[in-house]
C-alpha cells in the first residue's frame, strides 16, 4: 500500500527521459556510512559500540498524514495499545472531518470497528457466555486514545515518535519523470517536524521511499534544528489494500531498520515495544536503515514480478487448451513456491507495485545497472500486455464492432475490499473501450457510490474535448449491478469482488480472524483475569458465531460496548452515497440467473479475474470468456 496524503504539491525541475543513458545519479543514493551518517569506510568504528541506551516509554506518537496507511497503522497502534496516545494529523480538513464522523475516507473490513474503540472509548460491559451464571465476562470502560487532528505542530510537539505517512507518487515531470520518487511531500512533513519536534524525538518513516531518504531527513531536521538530536528509523507498511486490518493485526513481519549506533538501536528497541504489545518478538526485525528502505521496494517488486510471470503463462493456456488455474495449483503445490499471487487475472492496479518497479528501475539505471532496470521494466509491460490482450479478446468475440451496444463493467477499484482507485485496470479497459464508440459503458462498483465513480471518470478518462460522462459520451455509473447489466451485450469483470463470484461463497472470511485460527470455538478461552483487546476480538467472533442473526452490518457490536456514534448534520453527501450503496454491499451475492435474463444474446461475460465458473454460468445461458482458460464456446473447452 500507498499513504496518501494532501501535505504538498508537486514540483517542476528539468526534464529527463527514464530511458537516457545519461540519467544523473540521484541524490537519494547513499553514499554516508548507515551506522553513523558520516563518510566513513565499511569498517566503521561505530558500528561495534553497545554502550547501553535506552530510550524512555513512548506515550505519544503522532502520524503525519491520514490516507491509506497512516490511518490504519495509527489506529491499529492505538488499539492494541490504550495507554499511548495517538494523534494523526493532516492538512486536509475535509479527510480529518470524515476521520472523526462515521464516513471514514478509507474503506476497509473492520476499520471502523477499530477506530470506534480507540478514538470514541467503550461502554464497561458483561458478556454471558452459556447458561452457566460462572461463565460470564467482564470487559471495563476503556478511554479515547486515538485522535485526529489538522493541529500538526501542537501533535507533533507533544511526540515521542512522529511517523511519517505522507504520499510519495512518481513523478510526472522534471529530472526522472515518470520513473523517480517525488518526495515533495516528504520534505514538507519532515520541515514541519522539524520546527516542532521536541528534541530526542524518533523520527520514523512509513512512507515507501527510495534507499537513502533517511539521509535526506537527516539534512533536513539539521538545517532547521541544528545540534538538536533527533533519530531517525525505516518502518515500511506491508499492506495489502482490502485486508490491511488483518495484515496490521497479525504481520508477517515488522521491519525497523535504524542506524547501528546506541542511539539509533535503542530507537529501533523503544519502537519495537510499541509493536510487542500484540505482535510476537521472533517477527520484529531489525536491520541497518538502507536494508530496511530498500527491502520495502524490492517485496512490492517481488509480488508483481509473480503476478507478471503467471500472466505470461495465462498467454499460453489460451492458445493450447491448457487451465491456467489447474497449472497454478501443480506448482503452488511445490513448498519452495507456495500459491500465492499465482492467480492469473487482468494484472495488478493500484498506488504501489508500479510506482515501486519504476523507484527500483531508477535506482537502477542511476547506479548504471541498465539490466536490472529492463529486468523489472519488463514486469511492467507485461502487465500492460495482459490488460490489452484482454481488451482485444472482448472486441474479437464481439466481431470487432462495439457501435451501438452497451458494454457493463463490474468493478472499477483496483482490487475487492477498498475504495481505491488509484492505477486501476479498469481506468485503462475504459479508455480503450472509449474508442470503440460503444452506446453506452455502464459500470457498477460495491466499493464506490456512482457520485464517486462519476468523480473519478472525469478525472482520469475525460479528454481534453469533452467528459466521456453522459450525456455528453457514453460511460455511466449505476448503484447497483442489474441496473449496469441491464440490457447489455457483455459484461467485464475488472474487480474480483466477492459479490461477482459464482458459485456465491459460502462464507466471508472475518476481518478479524486467521484462516486457521479455532480460538473462536472455545469460550473457556475468555475466563482469565485480564482480557487484551485481540482477546477481546476473538471473544466479538465467539458473540458474532452464536447470533441466529446471519445479517451483519458495518456498524454491528455483538459485544455491546461501543458508544453510539455522532449523527451526521442533515443533508450529509456521504449519508446519502452510503444509503444509495449499503443495500448492495451488504447483500447477499450477485443473482446471476437475474442478469442473464434481462441481456441482450449472445450474453458474454468476460472474466478479466477468473471468479466464475464457466460451466455454471453457460447452464444460465452466458458465453464465457476468462484468462488463461477455454471459453465455453471454445472447441477445446470441455472436451478433456
């Protein structure tokens, strides 16, 4: 994940090409020793020191910047941590309002049940387990600790840790346009920490940076404050958008790379405290600050790399007849490559894994490694390559002529579970479906209100002629899925969104629980003395599985001990978008047999992830188009 943040606008220098051979080297590159910043050798004698230092108990942290991974973090670390106080400040007032209402500007499962019990406090509460009076549960009242602020010089004053969690695009002019990192706002949030923070202050980064930044912020905090002694850690977020609550409550690792001095060390110890109220010791890692900058984007790289690489092979099943789902189970089967990110689809969005490939290709070609850079820039035009191939497959199959017919898109985010746009295939299918003259483009998103989509279309695919947004062109944002298909010649799924999938699932995995996690079984597992808020989690599970209730809503509180939330002023835009959504993402899954039956023949649907099964959906009536798998009016399909 990205943070995404309004701290400071873009800037403009001279312009250079990604491509030149010429690149300047970027400054970010380190060249001071990660031990001590200064210009030493390898064999820096700062490096074997262990005098003992340590840093007070953090009471305080402040997160600069409220988007996508400020939000979340800093909620989480208020949670699992009730006697730390933490404030998140931005300079958008318009986020920092939906922070503090019930109209959080990030959409995630079980975001908001987090951030109601740290930043509103809970009700003292009994819980009764069975019929048994013994077996019952008593949960006290629990304080506020988690505030939102557009106050950065008060919070940021008062810390003892100040994360940064600003946005950092590519970018888009000027030297490394297209390929560099625009720290911009970085340097902005990091200049008014500097004039804020009070000395010893740990100054951590959470943004993805290029390696070397933290050298950068070092400059910057001793041209405005020096002498006064700061240190400086790399703690990158390893989100995934759409499960970043179950990522934050059970990491698979937590990264905090520091400088190896005794300052520096005891720094990366203090932080990590923070992080072992609820996370194991054994997944904390610490490393040197280049490591740690580094590490971050190579992972992002490293995941769209797999991604790329099963998409080659999606190629490859469509022209043999092969299964690409069959080929990605045999070889996730093999332990030293697991299933993960070995399903093939429309390729990847959003904010991270192409800004980090390109960091990486700069850093590259800076450092004159022209390989490396084309290495990872091929991951890059494969992904483009697997969208248009998809694109041109729904203009073949509707013979090459799409004038006159209405053309439905089921989903527009970049991937289920989040209100994120930013880099979505779907921006790019829409573009290319544009020139295509279609009658209409009608697109449904559970994530987004149409008022939202409506937004978002005028800002990435309006041309400079006209809004492709009717009346005036073709494209329309609907509420719900049966209105989009309505009448409609194909429908594209961009999104695998849990609603599309068919057969329907079962059920939805908990925002709250690992796959394998039995706790929620057990109710003895509850009567001890002191409960901590995961144990608390586990026992709104057990409370969820025992309603004979099998309708939940975002707001639910099995448990009883959250307060009622502030009511909106009237004619509240967002009150209005949630009402217009909430009965289709609340529902039950898509009716398919309904969709088919108001289309127009021959009723394709084209499945850009793969979330439906052809067979079914040919028995309703559909022609079936996935990646890397025989449609069903194909002559190799179902024949072996």
């Amino acid at each position: 994940m990205s943070s995404s943040d309004g701290v400071l606008s873009d800037y403009s220098t001279p312009q250079t090409s990604i491509g030149s051979s010429r690149s300047p080297t970027p400054d970010l590159i380190p060249d001071k020793c990660p031990n001590c910043f200064d210009d030493c050798d390898i064999n820096c004698s700062k490096s074997g020191q262990r005098e003992r230092v340590v840093f007070p108990a953090v009471g305080n942290i402040c997160c600069v910047g409220a988007g996508y991974v400020g939000g979340p973090t800093a909620a989480v670390i208020a949670f699992q941590n009730p006697g730390i106080q933490v404030s998140v400040v931005d300079l958008d007032e318009a986020r920092i309002r939906k922070w503090n209402s019930r109209h959080l500007p990030v959409h995630e499962p079980g975001l908001i049940d987090i951030v109601r019990v740290a930043r509103d406090g809970t009700k003292a509460t009994e819980i009764t387990l069975s019929n048994d009076d013994n077996e019952k549960v008593v949960l006290p009242s629990r304080e506020p600790n988690l505030f939102f602020s557009t106050n950065v010089s008060e919070c940021v004053a008062a810390a003892d840790v100040v994360l940064v969690s600003v946005n950092t695009p590519t970018k888009s002019s000027g030297i490394g346009a297209g390929a560099a990192t625009n720290l911009a706002a970085l340097e902005s949030a990091v200049t008014s920490v500097a004039q804020a923070a009070k000395p010893g202050t740990v100054v951590v980064e959470k943004s993805t940076v290029p390696c070397g930044t933290a050298r950068t912020i070092r400059e910057i905090l001793t041209l405005h404050r020096p002498g006064v002694p700061f240190e400086i850690l790399s703690n990158p977020e390893f989100l995934a958008e759409g499960t970043a609550i179950k990522d934050l409550l059970y990491p698979d690792r937590i990264l905090i790379g520091s400088s190896q001095t005794p300052t520096g060390l005891a720094a990366a110890a203090a932080l990590k405290k923070v992080y072992a109220t609820w996370v194991k010791p054994s997944k904390i890692v610490t490393v040197n600050l280049w490591s740690s900058e580094l590490a971050k984007l190579v992972a992002n790289a490293m995941l769209a790399q797999r991604i790329s690489s099963i998409n080659t092979i999606s190629a490859i099943c469509d022209q043999t007849g092969a299964d690409i789902d069959e080929v990605s189970k045999a070889i996730g089967l093999d332990q030293r490559l697991g299933s993960k990110f070995l399903k093939a689809g429309l390729g990847f969005g959003g904010s991270c894994f192409k800004k980090d490939i390109l960091s990486l290709v700069y850093l590259a070609r800076s450092l004159h490694l022209p390989e490396v850079g084309d290495y990872w820039m091929s991951v890059l035009s494969i992904n483009e390559f697997q969208r248009d191939r998809f694109v041109n497959k729904v203009v073949s199959k509707l013979n090459g002529a799409l004038v006159g017919k209405k053309i439905a898109i089921l989903g527009y985010t970049f991937k289920q579970d989040t209100n994120d746009t930013r880099e979505s295939p779907a921006i790019e299918v829409i573009k290319t479906l544009l020139a295509e003259r279609p009658a209409e483009i009608a697109i449904f998103d559970p994530g987004c209100s149409p008022t939202e989509v409506r937004q978002e279309i005028n800002r990435h695919v309006c041309s400079s002629n006209a809004t492709p947004l009717k009346p005036q062109g073709p494209v329309e944002a609907y509420s719900n899925s049966y209105d989009a298909c309505f009448d409609s010649s194909a429908v594209l799924i961009l999104t695998p969104w849990d609603q599309f999938r068919y057969p329907a699932l079962a059920q939805k995995d908990s925002a709250f629980r690992k796959s394998d996690d039995q706790s929620v079984e057990n109710p003895q597992a509850f009567l001890k003395p002191v409960l901590s808020e995961m144990d608390i989690i586990t026992l709104s599970e057990y409370q969820r599985a025992k309603s004979t209730s099998h309708v939940m809503t975002a707001n639910s509180d099995p448990l009883s001990r959250l307060f009622n939330q502030v009511e909106c002023p009237p004619g509240c835009i967002h009150c209005q978008n949630a009402h217009q959504a909430d009965g289709v993402k609340m529902s039950e899954s898509v009716d398919w047999a309904r969709i088919a039956y108001n289309m127009k023949e021959p009723k394709w649907v084209f499945d850009g992830r793969n979330i439906v099964d052809a067979k079914g959906m040919e028995a309703l009536g559909f022609r079936v188009e996935s990646m890397g798998k025989a449609g069903t009016r194909s002559p190799r399909a179902f024949d072996v």
